[in-house]
C-alpha cells in the first residue's frame, strides 16, 4: 500500500504547484522548455532515434565503474551464454561430449550434439559482444537498439513529440533498471523484434515501400529466432491488419501490393530463414526440429500448453533435475484447473506489471477508456488481444514472454497521456499537469537512483545480478595454477532456479570445468578422464556465506 501511496502524494503536490503556481519553474516554466526543445528535436526523426539509442549506450556505460558487468545467476542466462560461446568461436554447435552425463544441466541438448536449448538469436547478440570483450556488450548493445526502435515504431502511429518521450521513457526504465538489460535474458531482441514489425504495419500502409516490408521481414526473423511462439501471436495479428487493409475498401492495386510487399518480404525472410533451418540441421539433425522440442522431449513431463497432456515418465541421471521436472508437471496439471489458472492468472498480471508498470507510470491509465475508443488504436487493440489470450494459454510466464508486445504497450501508455493531457477540471489543466507529473517523477526517481549509486550511498539492486557465490569460487580457481573440476552437490533449500553446473562450449580446454558429484564409483571415471586435473568438491546452500571449496580426496575421504 505504501509503495502505491508514495508515488500518489508526489504526484498530486506537483500537480498542484503546477495548478496553484504556473509561473515557477516546478509549475511550468521549465518543463514548458523542455517540452519546446522536445518539440524541435522530435521533429528531426532520424536524430532522435539515434540519440535516444545513444544516450542509453552512453549513461549505462557511464555507471559500469559503478555497476560492474552483469553475471549471470540463472538456468536460462548461462544456457545463452553457451551459446554465445559456440558461436564466438565460429561453430553453430559442438560434438556430444563423452562425459556428458557428469555436466548434465538444464535448458542445454546433449545428443545429436551439444547446445543451448534456445533459438540462435539472443546467442549471436552475446557472440558479438563476448568478440568485442564480453558477452554483456551484445546485451547492452541490444537494449540501445530496443529504446530507439520503440521510438521509431511510435512515429509511425504518434505525432514525433510524443514518440520521442516515449523512446525516454524506455530508456529511464528498460535500458536502465530493468533486467532487460542488465543480464542475459533474452528480452531485448525480442522486443526490438516486435518494434521493428509493429512500426512497419503503418509506414507500409501509408506509403507502401518496399524498404518498410524489408523492416518488417527481419523483425520477423528476430521474433522466430528469439521468442517464437511469443512472436507468431504478434505476427499474427499484424497479418490479420496487413491483410484486411490489402483486400479492403482502401487496398492498394494488386500489383503494388505484390512487387512493393509480399515480394521484398519474400526475399528478405527467405534466405534468412533458410539460415534459420541450417543452424537446425547442423544442431539437431533436421531444419524442421528446433533444439527446444529435444530438450523437452528428453526431459520435460509438464507441458507449456494448457491443452496438451503430460508427457510421458522420465527417467533422470540426478535428483535435482528430476525434482526440478516433476514440480514443472505439477504446475502444469495444477494450471488446467480453475482455481490454478486464476491463480497463475494473478501471478502473471504483478510479474508483468512489476516490470513494465513501474509507478507512477499506471496514473496515466485513468486515461485508457478514452484511448480504447480512439480510432488510431483499434489495429493495435485488435494485435494486443489476439497476444494476450495467447499468454493466457501458457502455463508459465515471466515478463520477458511479453517481450515482443513491449512497443505495443508503450503505444497505448502513451495514446493514454495524449488523451489525459487534454481533460480539464473547472477549467484549470488537470490532465496537463498530471501527465507533467507523472513524466517528471518517472525521470527524475530513475536519475536518483543512479546519482545514489554513483555516490555509494547505497547499491542500486538492479545492477547487483549475478550469482555472486559461484563468482567467488571462480576467481578462488583463477588464482590457482593448474586445471580444476568441481564437483558440485546441493542442500535441499537451494534455489532450484539457480544452477553452478555450467560449462561453455570446449569443456576439455576450460580451466575450470563443474560436474555434478554423482558418488565416488561415478567420479571415479571422471578422474581418470582428467588425471592431470585438480579435483573439487562444493555444496551449495542457501546460507549467504561464500562456499568452501575442499580438494575431492579429503572431502572423500572424511565422508566415508
């Protein structure tokens, strides 16, 4: 209730200065500067596009002495990260490892070779940062193109103003406090994905270029090489938009539509695509396989759609995996119930609201009746319900699912402060002043965060990601001379979303290699598959302490 309460009170007393004080500078002086220089350089397109990447670019990379680079923490960041490293060193996977069974993680495929479960996209991203110096680069790099993207997308359905606060806004919130960027997730691409095609749809409608349908074509191939299912439900209602308007009342003639449309997208999906069916080819044997239909077939029983049945038992090398297996079916079969979908319905809504909705930014929605009538938004309206009873089939969520919708929402946040701005109460500008309101406190709590930060007067909880445990133990080994295997073993209370078993893709030529301790007779061939390795052993707990590391014979040895 405080967190709600807080926001509120701020936003009221600046509304009323503005109302009760309209010459001062908190009134609307300065913020009717602000708004002037806005104005002029939003009408400049192309540079505020480019500025509202940069900037972000600029400001994260300003904070790293501060901030440091992200680690990664969990099963699905250090997944990416594997790939990343595959394709760094110009493979598209790596051979089945003889050993395998001992690194066996999760969200990874083993046989026909050895990969990251993930489509390729969110790996080439990390690939081109970990090439220029680290992974995290990619990430970075992809975030800057996210918040300029959602501002070029906004300028195909806004006036430019308004798209350029837009564009500020992501950059305050997704670019800079958001695990969006500050970790390994695949979240930008997706939603730079989904900008790309969703500012297509209205620039090829009004003008019909075929560089506008090359645009969308390859936020296509992003979308299907991220978040695919995610993706499909965007394009889908894009298509259904697209098409109504090619075969409508106002539809462009065919041959237009053919040389100026389908064809460049033609051209542009197909050998991108057919790229796509390569990487699968070489990763699991079939272009029409992806390595996550393997990954589930192999290990998973819970399903991801509320329709489909439970697969069938599996068998599993390591308990922590097969706990980890059997709460995924558990959740599933509770989803198919109606007290489980509510439930699961209420945790998606906080997850998406606690990451796209940050306060006082939901003030702004008093506004979305009068945004759901707006003749402007009813393609988007029509494209955000077909995506939303999408998610509402999947069993689980997290917010990075909704990533390809994210210039959607930004689209209806701001239709929704262009409608606001308007309202008058007792003729006095109420609207004006809220959505002042609301802009500046946006801003302004993101710009004090970071000053806070930079001062060291306290730590900014976003920056601090990372699986600082396991770091501890690297740099421990770091400092030795040698090569090491750790052998890794888990209390019961450790977070079941958290793994150390981890490897990149030379497992025989890393220093450090982690293996899962399955028993001194299972060890005993690791051992004398590596007879030149230091050995490790390690528990994992939940006890914020650093681990110990103790040498495998001793540990053994005072075990038995």
């Amino acid at each position: 209730m405080l967190k709600v309460l807080k926001p509120a009170v701020a936003v009221a007393i600046l509304v009323y200065l503005q109302i009760r004080f309209p010459q001062t500078w908190i009134g609307s002086l300065g913020v009717q500067g602000l708004e002037r220089f806005g104005k002029r350089l939003a009408a400049r397109k192309s540079l505020s596009v480019f500025l509202v990447g940069l900037s972000l670019l600029l400001i994260r990379s300003a904070v790293i002495p501060v901030s440091g680079i992200p680690l990664p923490q969990f099963h699905d960041e250090n997944s990416y990260l594997l790939a990343a490293d595959t394709l760094a060193h110009g493979h598209l996977t790596n051979p089945p490892h003889p050993m395998w069974m001992h690194f066996e993680t999760f969200h990874v495929v083993w046989h026909p070779t050895y990969m990251s479960m993930y489509p390729p996209g969110q790996g080439l991203i990390l690939a081109l940062g970990q090439v220029l110096g680290n992974p995290w680069i990619g990430q970075l790099f992809s975030a800057a193109l996210l918040c300029a993207a959602i501002c070029w997308m906004l300028q195909g359905w806004i006036p430019p103003q308004w798209a350029l606060l837009g564009g500020v806004l992501a950059v305050a919130r997704l670019g800079l406090l958001s695990y969006f960027t500050n970790g390994y997730w695949c979240s930008c691409l997706p939603a730079l994905g989904g900008a790309l095609v969703l500012g297509a749809l209205p620039r090829i409608e009004h003008s019909t270029r075929p560089r506008d349908a090359v645009v969308m074509a390859i936020g296509l191939v992003i979308l299907a090489n991220t978040r695919p299912y995610e993706g499909f439900l965007l394009s889908l209602g894009v298509a259904v938009a697209l098409f109504a308007w090619m075969l409508g009342k106002d539809r462009p003639p065919a041959r237009v539509s053919l040389a100026r449309i389908l064809l460049p997208l033609v051209l542009t999906l197909s050998p991108l695509a057919a790229w796509t069916g390569y990487y699968y080819y070489r990763v699991t044997g079939s272009p029409f396989r992806m390595a996550y239909d393997v990954n589930r077939e192999t290990y998973a029983m819970g399903r991801y759609f509320i329709w489909q049945s439970p697969g069938p038992q599996k068998t599993y090398n390591h308990a922590r995996m097969q706990e980890k297996y059997e709460r995924e079916l558990r959740d599933a079969q509770e989803y198919k119930t109606l007290a489980g979908f509510i439930r699961s319905a209420r945790s998606k809504f906080f997850y998406f609201w606690q990451a796209y909705l940050v306060s006082p930014l939901p003030f702004v929605l008093i506004a979305l009746p009068c945004a759901a009538r707006d003749r402007r938004l009813r393609v988007p309206w029509m494209i955000g319900v077909i995506f939303v009873i999408g998610l509402a089939v999947e069993v689980w969520f997290l917010p990075h699912y909704f990533a390809p919708a994210t210039a959607l929402l930004f689209l209806v946040l701001m239709q929704c402060m262009r409608h606001l701005r308007r309202f008058r109460w007792r003729e006095q500008p109420l609207g004006l002043g809220l959505v002042r309101a609301v802009t500046v406190i946006y801003i302004g709590t993101v710009v004090l965060r970071i000053g806070l930060a930079v001062t060291h007067i306290h730590p900014e909880r976003e920056w601090r990601h990372g699986d600082m445990q396991r770091e501890s133990i690297v740099q421990q080994l770091k400092g030795l001379p040698g090569e090491h295997v750790v052998l890794v073993s888990y209390s019961p209370d450790f977070d079941p979303d958290r793994e150390w078993v981890y490897n990149l893709s030379n497992i025989d030529g890393s220093k450090i290699i982690w293996a899962r301790d399955m028993g001194p007779e299972k060890n005993r061939e690791l051992l004398a598959y590596y007879p030149r390795r230091q050995f490790w052993m390690v528990h994992a707990d939940s006890s914020p302490q650093p681990p110990q590391l103790q040498p495998y014979r001793q540990a053994s040895t005072s075990l038995e």
